[in-house]
C-alpha cells in the first residue's frame, strides 16, 4: 500500500518473485482483446512517430477475494490527464492506462460531477451548457471527439495491482518493438503491499472483538525488470512522491541509479501542483507552473522538457 | 475496514469510547455550516412531513494524517442513490450523506464518464445529448432541477469515517426535533476498524525490506448511542453486507436485538441488486425486484414496505 511505481524499497527483485506475483494472480479479464487493441494502435502508429505510456491514478489491494474492502492509494489522476493531453498535443500516440473513475484527459476543468453542474434543459426540452461552463464544456468535449477520431488515444482501465502489473505487462511488450521511440510515464500510484491472491479470505473479514493485526507481503519489484527485459531500449520516466521534502529527493536519486531510468519525476505532496523536481544523472532540474497565468500548469514545460529529451535521446 | 453500518462485533460501546473517538479525531471542517443548512433544511421541512438520512457509499481509514494511503470499503453508491430517490417520490424531505465522488440521485442510468459519452457538439456549435442517451440525459437533469428547486434535497459529501461519524452525530442530533417523523436508513458501508488519528503516521509510511504489519483499532459501534441518545423516537434502518448467506442473516439478527432497529436490510454480495431481505422484530420479509421490467431496481419496493412501516410507526 504505497505510492511510488511499485520500487518500494530497493531489494533486488528476482525473476521467481516476478513470476510467483503473475503465476497467483488471478487472470486478468479480456487480455487477448487488449493485446488485440494494443498491437493495432501500435502498428498502425509505428510509422507515424513516438508513443507514450502514460500510467494514472492508484492502484487498490483487495483485502479479500469476494472484494468488499481495500487499501487504496491517494490519487486523483489529474497529473496523469494532463500529461496525456500535453503529449497529444506535441504529436504523441498516447496509450492511456489509467484508474477506472480517475481523471479522463480534457476533462480536468470540469467540476466533479459535470452533468448536473453543467448542464440545464431549456424551456423548448433542449440540453444546453449553463453560461459558466459552456466554453469548457464545448473544449472538453471537441478535443475528446479529435482524439477518439484521430485513432491517437487508447484507453485501458485498472482497479487492483493486479490488473495495473498485467496491463503494464502486455503493455510493455508489445512496445518494445518501438525500441527507443517508445516512451514509459509512470505516474500511476502504484501499492509497495499487497495480499497474495491464494492467501486472502474467500468470504468478507469478520470483525472480532479486538483490534485487527494484519501482515502485507511486498509487491516484486516491476521497474527492474520493465527496463531490462520488457522493453530495454525504451526513455522510461518514474514518479516518487513523498511528504517529506529530503526523504523524496534521496529517493528519487536512488531509484534513478537502482532501476536505470532516464528521470525521475520527485513530487512532493503539497507543493506537487506548483512544481516538481525531474532527477536526471546530469542533475536536478526544477520545473515550476507559470504562476503568470492563473490556468497553467506544471505538466505543461515537464512534458515539454520531456519531450526535448526523448528527442535527444532519439538523435 | 468494514462494510456494516459502524456495528462491527457486537462488544458493548461505552460513552467513554465514543467521547474518545471524537475528541481524538480531527475537527470536521465547515461544522457550523453543516450545522446551520441542517437547521434551516429542517426547520422549513418539520411542518410539512416526514425527513429521511440517507446514507450513501463507504468510508476511508487513512492511514497517514498526511493522506496517501488509506483502507476503503467497496460501494459505488447506487442503492443509497436509487433509495433517496424514491423516497423524494414518496414526499420525504431527503439528507443525502454520501462518499465524494459516489452515484448521486437522478444519474445512476448514465454512463460512468457522462460527459463524453452522452454528447456531441453539432455543426452549430451547440452542445447536443446523442440520441442514445437523450432521454436519460434530459431526466437527469430535470429530476436533479426540481429536487433543487423544491428544496426537498440537501446533499452533504464525507470521505473518512471520522467526517462520516461527525456528519451522523450532527445529523441525528438535528434531527431528533422531529420525533418519530425522522427516518434512519443507513446504508454506507461504514469501517469497522480505523487508526486512532494521534498513533497515525504524519508523513507516507516508508516500504521497508520485509512485511508489513499493521494494527487497527475497532470504531466504537455508534448505533447503540444514535439510537438511545442522539435519536431515540426516530424510526431507524440498518444494513448488513456479507458474502456469506448464513453470515449474513444471524448477524443482522443480532443486529437488530442487539441496537434495537426497527428493521436490518441484509445485502448479500452477489445477489443484493436482486434481492434483499429485511429482518424486523415480526418476522423476516424478501423483497424483490420486480423482473418483468429491466429496468426495475429493488430499491422501488423496499422503499415502499419502509414508507409504509414508517407510516404504521407513525399512527
């Protein structure tokens, strides 16, 4: 129960515990049509230019097998939305695997619930936007319908680790054919703790009369292997947040060295929307919103340097 | 992390662990707000009839006092949803305590992501419902008009089982003004155990090389005391959710004898859209949605066996 990108702590991750984490996991539902979906918007984007794996939201460990309760991660995926329309934007095909209820790209500037917000029905039974929300509404929804037509955007849902690891899984091999064009953004909040699926309870937990002691085994370690076996010749960008300021950029530091990723993105939870620290081996480079525009945000100059050095990294 | 209505086992909760519970928690922001729309909403309603608490959606357990991780209990709030519905057609004045971000009344038929799945922008530039979900989209939106127009609806939002138990004794205490007018149904799935705010973590728990092992308190069973201090004329509905069908009907049993409801509607996980079945002191009564329409809901007629209940309580 964490959120980094499943590093945890840094453990050597064997192949066993890699395959024991898949070979318990329950099946992942519709995989052959994922696969089907993913080598599609793949091939027909290879010639075309780069594609991004933008990974959103948190990932949830079901504490029993029939799920009525479990550890959930703190996201809204409004990082993961927003970078996905900045790479749309610089001519990314966007594979957008993302927490099922999170934020959707274009939909950020919505309110929460946006029907009722947004809309009114007119005295001649027509649906019209409320004034307030008419020039957002009318964005939100064009730059979707562009995506969806110009085929650029695949979405794929998660709920559990489970689900996130496979689709990452699927996902990672059937980029690795891109080589170095291919592009890994792991924002998602991905759990450091999980119940191995053969050792949950079948039936919802009873509650005693005392308190409830529980015991968590660690997820395996998915960035190690990502980078050496899934898709070695990829630019492969991981996230840490933490709460406490130099906690978060040791570990930043360390994860860049331990899993060989081209950045690390370091976030810290209160300041995250303001500015976020990109740890690279040349160093740290500080990436701040425009504060000259009240609508600006941090992802838009971090996937702009990103973009830059993905370019470099291709030259 | 529970998905019963704060009932747990069924130890005696003494005032000295409900006092503590409170004073440990932290302070619920905008109470005097709270406080003040509940007065009004209940002042201008007390003349006119009967007033309904809807409980809707689970609660969270953080984990962390700066949240990152936290336990959450399974419920998309559709039946608390669906359930204020109809008590608005059966002239109830509605409190409507939801989880952020669960189904509200009115919008349970739309899709998951309303906004791009429901319209289009014409060649006009106007915003248009797709003919699919026209029909939907336009009841939605009057439905919610109305209920906002007649100001039969207040809504009030929780996350963590701390701003859902302070939200429940503000309530009932508001609301035991009306006597046996007041109904209780309380239908969140509410966490059994929690981590007492001040042995909470203040920064992100940090992933160390082995398990990790936790220990979560039991929340004291508020509805001893709704029932006997808060609201003691009020008619009151508990639920009980269980995978198990044995399970299930002892403990709402209990339950009821146990805190003294007047009726326990027992979920059990699978068939609970189907089904439910609603223990009371004279006998226990399946109800059933009715399977000629499609699109009927179970909801329809328990809430009408409760309306009439509350009705025969009432004379």
């Amino acid at each position: 129960m964490a959120a980094s990108n499943g590093l945890g702590s840094f453990e050597e991750t064997s192949n066993d515990d890699i395959k024991s984490f898949f070979d318990s996991s329950p099946p992942l539902k519709d995989a052959a049509e994922i696969k089907r979906k993913l080598e599609e918007f793949i091939q027909k984007k290879s010639f075309l230019g780069k594609v991004v794996l933008v990974t959103s939201g948190g990932t949830t460990v079901p504490l029993e097998q029939r799920c009525v309760r479990y550890i959930d991660n703190f996201s809204s995926g409004s990082r993961g939305a927003a970078s996905a329309e900045y790479f749309l934007k610089a001519g990314y095909a966007v594979v957008f695997l993302y927490r099922e209820g999170t934020y959707q790209p274009f939909c950020r500037s919505l309110p929460n619930n946006p029907l009722l917000e947004c809309f009114e029905v007119t005295s001649e039974s027509n649906i019209t936007a409320r004034p307030l929300y008419e020039k957002t509404v009318k964005e939100a929804i064009s730059n979707t319908h562009v995506a969806a037509s110009n085929g650029t955007l695949l979405k794929l849902p998660f709920t559990t680790i489970f689900e996130y690891l496979q689709n990452l899984q699927l996902i990672s091999s059937s980029m690795s054919s891109l080589g170095s064009s291919a592009l890994f953004y792991l924002a998602a909040a991905v759990s450091d703790f999980y119940v191995p699926w053969e050792s949950m309870a079948v039936h919802k937990i009873q509650s005693s009369s005392g308190p409830l002691d529980m015991r968590l085994a660690q997820v395996p370690k998915m960035l190690s292997v990502l980078r050496k076996d899934w898709a070695p010749k990829a630019f492969c960008i991981s996230f840490k947040l933490e709460t406490d300021m130099k906690i978060l950029l040791e570990k930043a530091g360390t994860a860049l060295k331990k899993y060989n990723m081209d950045m690390v993105v370091a976030n810290e939870l209160l300041t995250r929307k303001e500015e976020v620290v990109v740890v690279t081996k040349g160093g740290n480079i500080v990436v701040q919103r425009d504060t000259t525009r009240a609508d600006a945000d941090v992802e838009e100059p971090l996937i702009k340097l990103i973009v830059d050095k993905h370019s470099a990294y291709l030259s």
